[in-house]
C-alpha cells in the first residue's frame, strides 16, 4: 500500500486535532505536496502569490488566445496518476492526455531536420539520413542510457540524500555510470555526425542545464521518453492545474491567492508558520515551500537561522539558465509546424558557452517553438494558431537590462521565426506577450530569474541540491524544482512524493 493512503493517521493521538501545513506555492510541486499531505490526514492551506495556480504553469488568455506559460512537456504521467488514485479518481477522467508523434522536430539552421521519437525503427531511419555509420552507435548509446536509468533512476531516484551516508551509498552506482562526464561526452562517446550529438544530448537544456556540464546520469530522460513517451494534455498544461486545484477543493483544501509569504516564522530553529505581507500570521505545524528554494532561504528565512544556506553560499551556486518566452497568436495556422519544435541557431557549444559561462547574451539564439494548436484548436480563435517561442539565455548573472531590450530582442525571434518556419509571420501576429528573466525574479520569485533553481551539474545533484527537509530549519520541507530531485514535470512531482520520507519525522516532534 503507498505510504500515504487516505487512511493514515497512525501518528494522531485518539481525538487530537489534525496537524496543520502550510504549503508556499501552487506550482506542480505544492499542489502535489498539499494532496499528499491532505490525504496524510494533515489540515492543508495553500498560499499563493499570484492571483492563480500554476507557478511556473500559470496559464495566460488574452484575445482569444490561451498560452501556457510553462511546463509544456508531459513525461512519466504514473506520477500526475497516483495523485488522482490517492484521492479515488481517475486521471483519465479529468484530464485527456495525448501522446505526441514525433515527440520533437529538430529542426537545424541550414533547414535540415530530425523527428525525434520512440518508434524505433523510424529513430534509425532518422539517424541514417545523417550518418548511417551512427546507426549502431544509437543501440549502444541507448543501451548506456538503460544502465543509467537503472542505476540513476531507479535505484537512486527517489533517495532522500539526507546524510553523508546516503552519498557513500551511491557512490558504486554514479561511479559505474561514470556520473562525472557530462551528458554530450557521453554521447560523443557512441555518436559521430555533429547534428546527431545535438539531437541526443539537448534533454538538459529543458530544464535549464548545459549539456557540456550537466551530469551524463541525465541521460536516463531518452529511457524515460522511449518507456512512457511524451504526452501534451487538451486545453494545455493549465488543464492539469485546474484538475488538481479540483481535487484539493475536493478534499476542502483551501488555495488563498494573492497571498505572498513575506517571511517564514522560526522559534526555537523550527519553522511555526508564515507571516503574509500584510503582518498576518499563520500558524502552521510544519511549512513545505514550493518557492524556489535559493529566495526561500534568502528571502523568507532570517539569516540567523541558516547555518547551512547562508547568502554567501546560496550566492556561490552555479545556477540555471534564464529563459525569455515569446507568446504569439496568429490570424493563420501553421499547419507544417508540429506540437513540440526546436529551431536551432547557427551555434551550438559556443552558444551555450555564452549562456552558461560567459553569462552574456548573444545576438544569436536557438529556439524551443510550442505550437499547442496542432493537437488542440481550442487554444486559440477558429482559423488561429497559439505559440511560445522561448530562448535559452543566461540568468540575471548577465546583468542585461531586459526592459531595455526586450522589444529588440523579441523582434529578432520575430525575424529568424519567419525567416525559417513561419513565413510572413510579422503580418500575421495579432496577440503578443513577453517574459523575460526579470520577470522571473520580479514576478515568481526566482533568485537570479534563474528558470529552475540550482544548474543540475554533478556536484548540484542529489545530496548537494536543497534538501526535502531543510538542513537549517526543522519542520520547513521543499518541493519543486529548484529541490532534490531536479527539474522537469517527473522531477517536481517526484519531490512531493519525496516527502513520504520526510515529513513523518515531523509527527514524532508534535505527536
């Protein structure tokens, strides 16, 4: 039976109150944390700072037009599953999940492309148009990544690294994996033609890593996508939020908007509530926070009650990219343009060196074009298409003045998009919006306008990312992607799950 079942209350005393949790965020991760932690038997309330759920996957509607403003791609969905089973639903019967053929287009700047799938004999036929001496380079390189998904993944993924020891643990596993090589080492290792070791190794970038640094253990996500595929959901990635905000109000748990936590209350080096902007208090038996986890400590924990995350560490970290995200809607469809595209830039390496090294932003740029239209008509007027166009770019380390140059930079996407894939674009654009790495710090509360928190690099993984339970704070939790275990739908989730471990020891303090 799952360790949280509807039925436990194993830690209460007969005729005690439940314990009460304040989650912080309505992300994925905290939504999943209060229906986990609702279900536990705890007294649940959600905190919002922005006036709908969702995070990183609030949902935009202007002119007709509904944009996702997030998370786009759907892997694993036994985890968004599990959540509905826990409450006694069915997923299928909120949510309508598609499977997406091809799963990518990678389209290349000189116009050639590769459909990136889990069909197997379409995925060599792929590989052959470039270079069919790498044909039996991909057997061999998705045979690596099934010992990477067996030994990161499944015997390591859903490892608290709560101590030292869980490290010592690990360490035959990220050794037999060579975990210390990055992900397009790895992949150069068995493939040969350029274009193809950009195929098999952008996953990183996703979730806002560089695949030249990014630990190659993050070649498990090629296993991941094969098993269980990439699925979009109808009515977007806002579908899904709104599924689960109906399942928490099932279960009368309340989601307050508009609520920004101003400072976690600490007494006696263990958290007891929040404390809004306005000087309301909440109090709370513990508090799980789904906030990026940099700006938790630093900006809702007062400094003298971090030894672990102090502002000079939290300051040192190596942190994940920005991103700036162009939404557009068009008064004409693109009917040869697919769900999930990736246009990419004359560079690769040395665009990413921009990025991730030299923190500057580059007059080029690669592209990742979200055309939900393709699968879901409704997302925009009849006769319409609804996009996102988002670049990769460096976070606010780049000190770039993105209210200055945001009209120049949006326009320059304009530009190359019409230039390559969507001819006559300009004329066609009837609905814009932008989102740049300031807002992601000035609107979400991202430290740096980082898009996800830590860079998932060797030594930001596992035991030294952001602790579920918060190594400074008793009874303060973490969820999201900014916390172990990483980034990514599948990650985030797994984070809440995470918590099965952890919060029980937060019985044992007030039971």
């Amino acid at each position: 039976m799952n360790a949280f079942t509807a039925t436990d209350q194993r830690h209460h005393h007969p005729g005690s109150k439940p314990l009460r949790a304040v989650v912080i965020g309505s992300g994925f991760g905290g939504l999943a944390a209060a229906i986990r932690l609702s279900v536990k038997g705890y007294q649940v309330q959600v905190l919002e700072k922005l006036d709908m759920a969702g995070g990183r996957a609030y949902v935009h509607r202007q002119d007709g037009f509904t944009f996702d403003a997030g998370p786009t791609i759907i892997t694993m969905p036994q985890y968004l599953e599990e959540l509905f089973a826990l409450c006694g639903e069915k997923m299928s019967d909120h949510v309508d999940l598609r499977l997406m053929s091809p799963f990518y287009r990678i389209r290349f700047d000189d116009g050639t492309h590769f459909d990136y799938s889990n069909d197997d004999e379409a995925m060599l036929a792929e590989i052959a148009k470039f270079n069919p001496a790498d044909v039996q380079g991909f057997k061999d390189l998705m045979k690596a990544s099934d010992r990477c998904y067996q030994w990161g993944f499944e015997e390591l993924g859903m490892v608290a690294f709560e101590s030292i020891t869980d490290v010592i643990k690990a360490m035959p596993n990220l050794i037999k994996m060579q975990a210390w090589r990055s992900i397009y080492s790895m992949v150069a290792k068995y493939i040969k033609h350029p274009k193809l070791r950009i195929v098999m190794s952008f996953h990183p970038l996703l979730i806002g890593g560089n695949p030249f640094s990014v630990t190659c253990v993050y070649s498990l996500i090629h296993v991941l996508e094969r098993r269980w595929g990439v699925h979009s959901a109808m009515g977007g990635t806002g579908a899904i939020v709104k599924a689960l905000v109906k399942l928490l109000a099932d279960r009368q748990v309340p989601i307050r908007y508009n609520a920004a936590v101003h400072r976690i209350r600490v007494t006696n080096g263990a958290a007891v509530g929040v404390e809004l902007g306005n000087g309301e208090f909440i109090p709370a038996d513990i508090v799980v926070s789904n906030a990026d986890a940099a700006w938790t400590y630093k900006h809702l924990v007062e400094p003298q009650h971090r030894r672990h995350w102090t502002d000079k560490r939290i300051a040192k970290g190596n942190y994940s990219s920005g991103l700036f995200v162009w939404y557009f809607g068009t008064n004409r469809q693109y009917h040869d343009v697919p769900h999930h595209m990736m246009v990419l830039g004359p560079r690769y390496q040395g665009l990413l060196q921009d990025i991730f090294k030299n923190h500057t932003l580059s007059k080029d740029f690669s592209l990742y074009l979200y055309r939900p239209t393709a699968t879901d008509p409704s997302l925009a007027p009849t006769g319409c298409d609804s996009f996102y166009a988002l670049s990769v770019v460096p976070n606010l380390s780049s000190q770039t003045d993105w209210p200055a140059i945001t009209e120049r930079y949006r326009d320059a996407i304009a530009t190359v998009l019409q230039d390559s894939v969507l001819p006559d674009l300009k004329q066609h654009v009837v609905s814009s919006k932008v989102t740049t790495p300031q807002d992601f710090q000035d609107r979400l509360w991202s430290y740096k306008g980082a898009g996800f928190g830590l860079e998932p690099i060797l030594l930001q993984s596992a035991w030294f990312r952001p602790h579920n339970r918060s190594e400074d704070v008793r009874n303060l939790f973490m969820v999201g992607a900014s916390s172990q275990p990483g980034a990514g739908v599948p990650s985030v989730l797994m984070s809440a799950k995470m918590l099965e471990q952890v919060v029980p020891h937060a019985f044992a303090v007030h039971g």
